[in-house]
C-alpha cells in the first residue's frame, strides 16, 4: 500500500530515479513488452494479468505491443489503480480485489513487485498465482538483478524502493519449481546505457550474462497441472 504515496507522480519519481542511464520509465516499460513479444508464440492471444500493475505503466505497453490480449491488472495499492487509463478499463479490469480476478489467465505479468514482497510471503503468491493460470499458461517475472552493481545502487537511491529486499534467478526459479512449472527460460535484459545504444542490437546475444541490470524468467504451467 505504500505505493498510494506515489500514485500521482509514479512516473516522474522514476523518471529521475532512472535518469543516468539517459532513458525514462517508458523506456524500461517498453522493453519488457517488447521481450515478451519476442518471446512469446507470434499468435499469442487470449486472457492476460498484469499482476503488480501499479498505475498501468507497462499494461499501456503490453496492450501495445500484445493487441490480441484482454488486459486485467491487480495492485494492492488503490491509488494506483485509480490512476490506470480509461482505455486499459474499457477492455479489462483493473482492481485491488483479488476476488476481481479469474484463474484462467494464459499469461500473468510480474514486473519489479516480488522485491516488495517479504521474503516468506513470496513461496505464497507464486502458488497463488499459479492457481490463477489456464493449463499451459505462462508466468513472467521481471525483477532488479541482485548481482549487477548499477542496479542495486539505483534501487537505494529510489525512494519507493525503501522496502525492497532484491531476489536472485535461483531464488525465483526455487519458487516456480515448488509451483510445479517448467521452467521455459531464464534471460538477463537491459545492458546498454544510451550512450551506448548502438550496442543495443548485441543485447540478445548477452542474456546469459548475469550482468544485465534486470532478468526475466518465464515458466510455464502444466497441462494437466
Ligand atoms: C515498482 S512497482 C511496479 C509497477 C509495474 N509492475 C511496472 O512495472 O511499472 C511495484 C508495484 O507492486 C505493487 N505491489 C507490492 N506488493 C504487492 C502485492 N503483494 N500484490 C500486488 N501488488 C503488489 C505495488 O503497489 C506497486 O504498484
């Protein structure tokens, strides 16, 4: 909840919490659809959660980059729900009640949340998460690489990240084994600063590299599961 400080001005914070590595929040958002749309099958479609949706930032983009999807988002922060746009409500719901949402999604979106989820609750929400996906839906995580320097300096300096306890690949992939989902792929993202945007095309070729300053892992449910 003590994200409904920053409702009003969840972009700007981040804008400047970002602002060395000369890009902006939309810049962030835009990379993670844009990698779920390379990684996803090109007919991807059907029901979607961007669970941890905050004020719609990235559900703007995924709905852009992922136009076949139905689009829900759930966040526990009010305010920021109060600020998602009308055009992502017109075609899906957004809400802080988990009774709101279905357990029949084919994918499920967690971007940068589970650092703000305690430790012991974590094992919880992915279970819980899982229960909420179609047999063979897939489960997407983005979050702060631990291991990348740059990163962990910029979550101490970002003020909504006052609470955040970082979490490596391994310890994500222990909870989505635990779920029983397979595992699909375990990628290392966003290396290049602008400056070094020309680079930017290699960054595929990297994502083994546990350098990059964010990850993604992607898992999937089981047919039967
Ligand atoms: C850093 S923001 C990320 C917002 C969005 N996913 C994005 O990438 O732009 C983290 C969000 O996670 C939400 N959050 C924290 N704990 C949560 C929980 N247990 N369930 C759902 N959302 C949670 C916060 O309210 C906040 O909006």
């Amino acid at each position: 909840m003590q994200f409904d400080r920053f409702a009003s001005d969840y972009e700007q914070v981040l804008d400047r919490t970002v602002a060395a590595s000369g890009e902006d929040s939309a810049y962030f958002a835009a990379y993670k659809a844009r990698y779920l749309k390379k990684v996803l099958p090109a007919s991807f479609s059907g029901k979607a959660l961007d669970f941890g949706c905050g004020v719609g930032l990235l559900s703007r983009f995924l709905k852009a980059y992922l136009p076949a999807i139905r689009l829900d988002g759930f966040d526990v922060s009010r305010d920021s729900i109060g600020k998602v746009d009308d055009d992502l409500r017109s075609q899906g719901h957004f809400t802080s009640s988990a009774e709101d949402l279905d357990h029949d999604y084919e994918l499920i979106v967690v971007a940068n949340v589970m650092h703000h989820i305690l430790p012991c609750q974590r094992e919880g929400v992915v279970q819980d998460l899982t229960g909420r996906l179609a047999p063979r839906g897939i489960l997407a995580f983005f979050e702060h690489n631990p291991a990348n320097p740059i990163t962990r300096c910029v979550v101490e300096r970002c003020p909504f990240d006052a609470d955040a306890i970082l979490l490596s690949p391994a310890e994500m992939a222990g909870y989505l084994g635990r779920a029983k989902l397979r595992l699909m792929r375990r990628d290392y993202i966003v290396f290049m600063p602008r400056f070094l945007a020309s680079l930017r095309p290699l960054e595929p070729w990297l994502a083994w590299l546990p350098m990059g300053a964010q990850y993604a892992v992607l898992a999937e449910k089981h047919a039967r599961q």
